[in-house]
C-alpha cells in the first residue's frame, strides 16, 4: 500500500453530532485507507454507532466534514456512495425488511446490480455465513439472533460494496460461528480488496482484524493504536489500559473503580 | 421431591415452515434452584426459545409440549393465563436479547421502567421515580435523567441492553432469565453489570439464568453451565469443570477462544461440525 499516494476512500475530519442539546461525538478525525481495517472501539454510549451513521448520512453532522474519495459528502448521498458503502446495523433488525423473507431481501442487491445466476448467488452468500438454503423462505422474526445477524452480514455482501461500515458485526455470534465469519471477511478483502470500519467491544476481535484501532470515550477520541501497540498493551492512556485489564475476564469483586 | 425453584422436563418445540417441521427444542430438561445457571450454546441451537417457552413467549404458530414446567411449586402449563401473567413480570423476569426491538418505541425510557416499577412492586409514582435513576446508576448509565427521557431510538445499543436490565431487576423477581444481556457491553461495563447481578442474587436469593454464546464468560460467572447443540443439552457441568467437558462442541469451542494478541489477518479455528452431534 502507497500511503500518501493512493486516496484514504473514506475520512471524516473534526466530525460533530449533535442532538438537540446533546453532544454524541465531538471533534473525531482519522481516515480509512484503500483496503484497511480500521476499528472503533469504546465504552457503550461513546459514540460509535453515531460515527458510523453520521458517515451513512442517518445522523445529523454538526461540524466537521466526511470524504468519501476526497470529496466531502453532500446531504444526500450520491449514487456512488450508497453503491460503494453498505452498512451492518448493530441491531440486525435495522438492515433487514420485517415483511420480507429472506430470499427475497437476498435477491434485492442481485436484481439491482443486474447480476445473473441468482439462486446460485443467494445459495453461496447464505452458506458462506454458515446457514443453508432452509432459511431462505423464513422472516426475520423466525430466526434467532444470530441468524438474523448473519443474514444482515450476507445482504451487504451481496451488494459488492468497496466500503463496509460494520457496527458489532459477531456480537450475537458464539467464537466458532464469529470465526467463520471473520475468516469470511478477511478473504474478501484480500481477494476483493474491500475496505472495512469496524465497530467492536471486543478487543480480541479487533486485534484480529484491524491495522489501526481508535478508542472512543465520552463521544470523544481518546487513543489512536495499532494493532501492535494493543496486542502488546503498549497504550499512553488509562482508559486505553482499563479497557485492556478488563478484557481478562470476570473476576468477581473487581470493578470497573478498582480496575485500572 | 425437591422444592427446585423452576423444573423442566422434556420441553420441545416445534415450528411449521415451508421447508417442513422444524424441531426446534427437542427434549430439554433440567432443575434449578436460587442459582446462576449459564446456558451456552452456538447460534440457534434453542437458548433463546428455552427461555421464552419458560414464560410461555413462544410464538402462536410453535407447538410446544413438555412433562413438566413447575416454577417454585406451582404447575405453569396448567395454570390459567391470568395467573401465568402475574408470575411473568413479578416473580420471573425476562431480559429478551433484541432489547431495542422488545422496548415501547413510543414511551420513554423512564417510563417504561417506572411503570415496571408500580406493576411489579406497587410502589408509588414518585417512589418509582427515584429508584429509576437508581438502577440507570446501578447499570452504570452516568447520566440517568437525560436517559429516562429518552426514547429507545435515542439510546445505544449497549444502554437499551441496560435500560431492559434495569427494567427487570427493578421488579425485584425471584428468577431472572437474561438473553445475552451483556453482549452489547464493552468489557469494562459488563463487569459492572455483572458484579450488580451478583449482589442481587447474593442479597435477594434469586435464581439466575444466563444465556450467552460467551463460554468463557459463562464459566467465569455462573455456578453451573448447561451446553445447547440443536436443541438439546447435550451437557451440563459445575462451571469449574469446563476443561474436563466431554461433548466435541463444548471441546471444541473452547480452542476457538481467540486470544487478544492474536495476529492480524491470520485465519481464526473454526470446529467442524458432525452430522452425529445432533443425534447422539
Ligand atoms: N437519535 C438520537 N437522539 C438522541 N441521542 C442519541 C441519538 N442517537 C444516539 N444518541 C446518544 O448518543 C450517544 C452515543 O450513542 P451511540 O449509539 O453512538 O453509542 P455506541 O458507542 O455505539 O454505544 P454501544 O456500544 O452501546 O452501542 C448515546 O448517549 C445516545 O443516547
Ligand atoms: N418463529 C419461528 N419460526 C421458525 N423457526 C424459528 C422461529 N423462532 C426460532 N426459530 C428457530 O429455532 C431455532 C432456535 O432459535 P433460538 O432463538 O432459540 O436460538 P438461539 O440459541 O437463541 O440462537 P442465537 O445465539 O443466534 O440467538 C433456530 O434455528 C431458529 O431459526
Ligand atoms: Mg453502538
Ligand atoms: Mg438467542
């Protein structure tokens, strides 16, 4: 990778969220490059889902400036955007139709990109998240939640996006089921050179899949990591550390006071 | 016969769908009492439905059957419906795992749990009012007043995971059923949450039932460990034993535990599942 030369495909400079009186995200800037994995991680309620939505235009930005290939994004997406960038929702219900069976929301992306060979499309995508055809005339209700969350994963995949937004993509997924579909996504950039913004608590997931990691708190950035510097907890800040500590494991009498 | 706290026998679900009868629970049983039950599991191998069939929540379609489903002496498959609503709600409370989805999206966040509040423990208006912001505070929501006033679109995904939390453990029940009630959580809060629900079940007697795809977590804070495979326990163990397991998911799974100084990019273990774990 150039840096430097190649374009960050999508960067989001001193970006403010505001509602009504409230300050979700303040003053966030970094950038995702051609065929990263760049993660997000923090506190519950520090602002990431807001980030991600801000950059997908479903939340409102206060200040500051989103680039989608260097050009800042208008209020309505462009064509090319929505075409480029696809969303997992952290609530799987969010990117999937209540009324609509799965095949059917499966071969919405296929109708549209005017692909052929559709059932053999849907049959690999839903395989691929390890589910089978046997889901396919089911409704989003009829399935469990981490069925659901895989489902959401293999409609955005079938869109061919360059950029995926991914807010808590495993969270619903036991290790084995999460491997498989992160292993999935990891093929698929090297083959197709997708470009991914990772939302996560779990910092192991993160370490797996991400170059550059930045922790949030409080709707702000706190710490810029690479991957390194966080597999080897060689972080500058607190939190950074408590967040390292805590991901041991339960130990009952430590909290979140003590630790750290 | 032993006074459980809730005793299941041969609980089975089953579901029409166009590709034909799907048999989602398939004979589960077990007996608790005021404990920490955890039940792991991969996905849809039935935790979810295990809990919901417990308050009778399945949905109209599913036939569900079972021998025996006595919560703390009483017969709940024979019970009338009103009865069945007072105990849901009052005494076994469900912490369902789409907690945005299970939220009224019309009424605030402060409202709908002091209305748990009133119904659950008959308490005042006022008095419900202020052991809100106790439990927001308790599930570590910082800022409780601006939470309370909140509509469930307005929060995170991990504070509505809190928000239904709170909304039950307000009523004070004597077995709390939590749906992945901290998957949403980072790490940092999670043990908050889970060190409140260890006074609780410390200070009130309750019984626990954790549902999780966490076998790690599970282990670390529940007392015993029920194993889900296709709708079945395929094993239970005292959460000590988790290393001595027998049955090939459980083994399995736990050498896919990632590590967090795993390499970047480097494939992660899958488990190669059998056609004869879902019979044998
Ligand atoms: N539509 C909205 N109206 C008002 N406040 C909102 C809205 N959306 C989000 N917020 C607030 O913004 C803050 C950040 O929320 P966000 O969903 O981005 O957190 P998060 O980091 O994704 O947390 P989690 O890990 O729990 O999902 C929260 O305090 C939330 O209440
Ligand atoms: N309404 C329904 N109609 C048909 N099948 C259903 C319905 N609800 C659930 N199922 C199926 O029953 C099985 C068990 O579902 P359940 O929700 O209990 O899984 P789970 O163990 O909680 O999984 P997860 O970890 O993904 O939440 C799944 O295969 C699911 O697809
Ligand atoms: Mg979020
Ligand atoms: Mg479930």
């Amino acid at each position: 990778m150039d840096n430097g030369m190649t374009q960050a495909p999508l960067s989001v400079a001193g970006l403010g969220v505001e509602f009504s009186d409230f300050r979700a995200v303040r003053d966030v800037s970094f950038d995702v490059r051609h065929g990263e994995s760049f993660g997000l991680v923090g506190e519950s309620g520090s602002g990431k889902s807001t980030i991600l939505r801000a950059i997908g235009g479903l939340a409102p930005i206060s200040h500051g400036t989103v680039r989608f290939r260097g050009e800042p994004v208008r209020a309505t997406r462009s064509r090319a955007f929505r075409r480029a960038v696809q969303m997992v929702f952290q609530d799987p219900y969010g990117s999937l139709h209540p009324r609509q069976t799965v095949e059917r929301q499966l071969s919405e992306p296929i109708r549209i990109l005017g692909l052929d060979d559709r059932m053999d499309r849907i049959r690999q995508a839903i395989e691929q998240v390890g589910l089978n055809a046997s889901f396919l005339y089911r409704f989003p209700h009829q399935l469990s939640g981490g069925q659901r969350q895989r489902i959401a994963i293999a409609r955005a995949l079938l869109v061919q996006p360059e950029i995926l937004l991914l807010d808590e993509p495993t969270s619903a997924l036991d290790v084995s089921v999460q491997a498989e579909v992160l292993n999935l996504l990891m093929d698929l950039r090297e083959t197709r050179g997708l470009t991914y913004l990772f939302v996560s608590h779990d910092l192991a997931v993160v370490g797996a899949m991400c170059e550059r990691i930045l922790v949030m708190r409080n709707g702000e950035a706190v710490e810029l990591l690479t991957g390194d510097q966080m597999r080897s907890g060689r972080v500058s800040t607190d939190y950074a550390r408590q967040l390292l500590r805590a991901s041991e494991g339960y130990q009952p009498g430590i909290t979140r006071r003590e630790a750290g | 016969m032993q006074d459980h706290l809730l005793d299941i026998r041969n609980l089975r679900v089953t579901f029409a769908t166009p590709a034909g009868p799907n048999e989602a629970l398939r004979g589960v049983s077990f007996a608790m009492g005021r404990e920490k039950i955890g039940i792991v599991g991969e996905s849809g191998s039935g935790k979810s439905l295990t809990g919901k069939s417990i308050l009778g929540l399945t949905p109209g379609r599913a036939s569900v059957t079972a021998d025996r489903l006595m919560f703390d002496g009483q017969d709940m498959l024979t019970m009338p419906p009103r009865q069945l609503r007072q105990i849901r709600g009052r005494r076994i409370g469900l912490v369902m795992q789409d907690p945005k989805y299970c939220l009224n999206p019309v009424k605030t966040v402060g409202r709908q749990i002091a209305t748990a509040a009133i119904a659950g423990r008959g308490m005042t208006m006022a008095a419900a009012r202020a052991e809100t912001v106790r439990v927001l505070r308790a599930v570590q929501i910082s800022d409780p007043e601006r939470v309370m006033r909140a509509y469930p679109h307005e929060v995170s995904g991990g504070m509505a995971q809190r928000i239904m939390l709170a909304m039950m453990v307000v009523c004070e029940p004597d077995l709390l059923i939590a749906d992945e009630p901290t998957s949403a959580l980072d790490v940092t809060v999670q043990l908050e949450v889970l060190a409140l629900l260890d006074q609780l079940i410390t200070a009130r007697g309750m019984g626990l039932i954790f549902i999780s795809h966490d076998l790690r977590l599970v282990s670390q804070f529940c007392d015993r460990v029920i194993v889900m495979y296709a709708g079945r326990i395929v094993e239970s163990l005292a959460a000590n034993q988790l290393h001595n397991a027998q049955h090939p998911y459980t083994r399995g799974l736990m050498n896919c535990l990632p590590a967090i100084d795993h390499k970047p990019g480097q494939r992660l273990p899958v488990l190669k599942r059998e056609a004869s774990w879902i019979t044998e």
